[in-house]
C-alpha cells in the first residue's frame, strides 16, 4: 500500500504540472491569434488601399468605383478598429482614417485625391501589425 501513495503523488504533481503548462499556452494562443487577425485585416485593407488606388485613376469613367472602394476600406479599417487594444496599432488606425477621409472629402469635391497618406498610413499599419 505504500507503493501506491507516492504514485498517487506523481500522478497528481503530473497533472498540476500539465495544467500550469496549459494555462500559459492558452494565454500566448489568444496572443498569437490577436496577431493573426490583425495581420489579416492589415493584408484586407492593403487589397482595399491597391482597389482604391485603381478606382481613384479612373475616377473621371466610374466614381462610384472609388467610393465603393472608400466604404470598403472602412468597414475594414473599423474591424481592425474594434478587435484591437494595442496603442500602436490604434494609433496607426487613426492615421489610416484620417488618410481615408480626406480621400472622401476630394471625391466628394469632385477632385481626384492624393493617395500618398493613405499609402503612408498603410504602410505604418502593416509594421504594426507584422509579427
């Protein structure tokens, strides 16, 4: 019988052993998968950005193109928006909106906008959110 104790011992030092392994495991998932999904959205809104360069060149044939392109690039940018919590990406995001409105200001004026901050802000975007 005496045997049996300290088996019991090491089964359950085993098993305390494999939950406290698991636990950070679990944390560092949730880590990786933030990153994931902001990596993700950050190649969407690269695709939005190289759609809204195109439309916005042949904004004189079809403006309905960049603004259809514009609401895209939106609804992208507030994913990102709501799923993250890190400052730098937050702050990246602000600029990228900025960008992305007077883009929308010039095409509602007529004009055919400058896209330079909105690659900028892309840019800073994706270093955010690269691994």
């Amino acid at each position: 019988m005496a045997a049996r104790r300290p088996h019991r011992r090491t089964t359950a030092t085993l098993a305390l052993a494999a939950v406290a392994l698991t636990v950070p495991l679990a944390v560092g998932c949730s880590a990786v998968e933030k990153a994931f999904d902001c990596a993700q959205l950050a190649v969407d809104i690269s695709n939005d950005v190289d759609k809204l360069q195109k439309a916005v060149s042949g904004v004189a044939s079809d403006p309905t193109q960049a603004n259809e392109a514009v609401d895209s690039l939106d609804k992208d940018i507030d994913k990102l928006d709501d799923r993250t919590d890190n400052e730098d990406v937050k702050k990246a995001v602000n600029h990228l909106q900025t960008a992305v409105h007077n883009v929308k200001k010039d095409l509602d004026k007529g004009n055919t906008p400058d896209m330079t901050a909105v690659k900028e802000a892309t840019s800073e975007l994706t270093k955010e959110c690269s691994p």
